[in-house]
C-alpha cells in the first residue's frame, strides 16, 4: 500500500511529532509498504494518509479526501487533541475526526475520551522505540556521578522536551529551588525554548540557581544519553497523550518521577509507585534523594511493561489496522 504519514510541522523541526512520523514510515516501510513522511498532505499519490492530530491535522484530512475520496484516513491523536482542543469544541477537529475512517491512540485510557458513535473507530497502538535506543550507552548506576556532572556525588534529574508551559518545563528547578541544603542535586534541562516566555525563564533559572543546568536542544542521541546518565527523569505535564520521554526513559531503565496524569497513568500503569501528587514535587524528589534504593523498584515496575512498547508489537498493531483498511475497501 502508498502510505502518507503527515506531521502538522515541518519534519526538519525538533519535536516529538518529527519522531513520531519518521518512526511510523521507518516501521511501515520494514514491514513491506510504500510509507513516506510529509509535511501536512504532499498531494501524491496514496492509498492511506495516517495523519499526526486531529486538529492541526485537519487541512491535510481535508485535502486528502478531496483528491482521494476512496483513499483511507487514518488520525493519530495527540495530547493537545485530548485535553485541549477536542473538549474546547474545535469544529475543525470533530469535521476530521467524523472523516476519518480509524483513529489511533497510545493508550488504553484515551478511549474513554470520545463519545460512542466514534469509539467503534479507535484503535490502540503503544508506541514503540526505534533502533537509535540501542545504539545509546549503558545507564550509569544511580549513585554514580556523570561526566557532565561538577560533582562525584551529583544526583542528576533530567527534564526532556522543549519548554512550553503544557510541560511544565521549571516545575522540578522551582521544587529544588525551595530546598538549598540539597547541594548534591542538579537539574539537567534538555530541549529548546520555542517561545521568548520560556527562553527568558530558562536564562533567569541559570543565573539564579548553579544546580540548574540548561543544555537547550541537543541532538536527539546526545538528549538521549544524557537522561541515560541521570539518577531520576522528571515528566511534570499538565497533560500528555503519551510521551516518548517516558517510553525512552522505561527502555534506558531511567527512573521516572511523573505527575499523576491520564496520559502518563496509561503508559506507566495504574500501580506505578513514581507518581507525585500535585503541590508535592519536592516531597516526591525528597524520597527519591533519601531513598535511593527504592528507585530500583520503579525501574522494574517499569521496565514490567516494555512489552507493549516494542517495535515488533507496533508494527503488528498497525499492520492489522492496515488489514482492516484494505478488508474494507475489497468488500464495499
């Protein structure tokens, strides 16, 4: 089959949706089919356009049934599709959303996110890893200092992504920022500023605070072997639709410290004991700082559910969506 996987931004930006398309095409294209990424709809020919979002995806679900009213669509949802723009009432989104002949999300619990007359269409898909995770270097023991590190008995916290205010991105620097005897403790934030809003907070965090460490965009192999040689990675979102951060994070076993969210409850699991409750940052690195020990455990609770993140199990995901597609399209 010719299948158009479209990002809403431009595949030359640094964002988790660029990861997203290159791993669907890279995994579509291993499995036999004629998968290309682009920027919205290219307008060549396809059998099935998979689209990155609802609503900022919309123009090419529009476009696409336009010039290919048989051809399939498939929508991949995002978090800013769940929690934001979908339960504003973004008519575009719900135009796209009623076109589209499946939609895909990451986890179990975003189900329950659309009504009924859409849910017969939406079908899970974890996503998984792609070959760049082992190419990474062994994760450091969690006592143990980085070579980054201006200290031999630093307790690194990695932060990953691009500051927006939806991450939260100076939620741990501003927890640490509470406790000054905690002098073993840095922050290591990972990701460029995408607004002058965030760029600011970032410069003022590291003339403010020596324990914050800004390293602003990296490559996506040495943002990733960064967090592999942190003690503890922090996801403080306000919403998630299902990181990469912490898929990565679970695969490097990274303890993760994460805020109790739906998108971060459906890849982590409902048990999952690295959660902190809201207002309670501090606390929660607290515990991890004191009780180093204990970090093992989230990292076998972790690592319990790696299974559903493989690449072998994505692929047959989106192979039988494809099989259904394609059953569809013979027998109507």
């Amino acid at each position: 089959m010719k299948l158009c996987v479209a990002s809403p931004y431009p595949l030359s930006e640094l964002k988790g949706n660029t990861v997203t398309t290159e791993r669907i095409v890279a995994l579509l294209r291993a499995a036999g089919h004629a998968a290309r990424a682009s920027h919205l709809f290219d307008g060549e020919d396809a059998d099935v356009l998979i689209a990155l979002h609802a609503v900022k995806g919309a123009p090419a679900v529009f476009e696409f049934r336009k010039k290919f009213p048989r051809g399939k669509v498939v929508i991949l949802i995002t978090g800013t599709d769940l929690y934001e723009s979908l339960p504003a009432g973004s008519e575009v989104g719900e135009r796209a959303l009623e076109m589209a002949d499946r939609i895909v999300v990451v986890q179990e619990a975003a189900v329950r996110r659309f009504a009924e007359s859409l849910r017969e269409k939406v079908r899970v898909i974890p996503a998984s890893l792609d070959p760049i995770m082992s190419a990474l270097p062994e994760k450091r023991e969690l006592s143990a200092s980085s070579e980054s590190s201006s200290s031999s008995s630093c307790f690194a916290i990695s932060v990953l992504g691009h500051p927006r205010a939806v991450k939260r991105p100076f939620l741990t620097i501003e927890a640490i920022a509470k406790h000054p005897e905690w002098s073993d403790l840095e922050v290591w934030q990972i990701g460029e500023a995408l607004d002058p809003e965030s760029r600011e907070r970032g410069r003022e965090w590291v003339a403010r605070d020596s324990r914050y460490r800004w390293f602003g965009g990296l490559a996506r192999e040495e943002a990733l072997a960064l967090c592999a040689k942190s003690a503890l990675t922090v996801n403080s979102s306000i919403l998630e639709g299902g990181a990469n951060a912490i898929v990565e994070a679970m695969t490097m076993g990274v303890p993760i410290l994460a805020s109790r969210i739906e998108g971060n409850v459906g890849l982590l699991g409902e048990d999952y004991a690295g959660y902190f409750e809201e207002g309670k940052l501090d606390e929660a690195i607290q515990v991890a700082r004191d009780r180093r020990f204990q970090l093992q455990d989230w990292v076998a609770q972790a690592s319990a559910r790696l299974p559903l993140f493989s690449p072998e199990s994505e692929t047959a995901s989106w192979l039988e969506l494809l099989d259904e597609l394609n059953y569809q399209e013979t027998s109507s």
